[in-house]
C-alpha cells in the first residue's frame, strides 16, 4: 500500500474520524479515486472536527487552507 495511504488511515484511526463512508467505493466523494482527492477529503473533516483552528492542521508543509469550498456534486465538505 502507498505510504501516504497508509498514514491517511491512520490519522483518520488515531484521531477518532472514523466515518470514510463518503470516499468509499459508491461514496459521493470517492471520485475521482485517487490519493490527492482523498486527502483533501479527511484532512478537511479533521479540520472540521478539531473546530476549525488553522493550527491543527500544519502537517509539515503538505496542506493549504483553501477559501472556496471544495464540495462538489453530492461530495460534501
């Protein structure tokens, strides 16, 4: 499995996000299927879930805060 990968699954393990539904085969947000999107997804439901402070989300460079909201179709952000 890609290393990146693997630690997506254990942030989302580790810090208690444990609904990946959406980005789960048949999901809204599974595509595209790649790890970029993906990402995208959980870092920001973690974003969300640690009340949305600018801090917790400095993951050494691999991360921007976005102002438009990225949710598309059925995909919700």
């Amino acid at each position: 499995m890609h290393k990146c990968k693997l630690i997506l699954i254990g942030c989302v393990t580790i810090h208690g996000l444990t609904d990946c539904t959406p980005i789960k085969p048949d999901g809204p947000c599974f595509e595209p299927n790649n790890l970029r999107s993906h990402a995208s997804f959980v870092l920001n439901r973690y974003y969300q879930i640690n009340g949305r402070i600018e801090e917790v989300c400095y993951f050494r460079n691999s991360s921007i805060t976005v102002f438009k909201d990225p949710s598309y179709g059925d995909c919700q952000y």
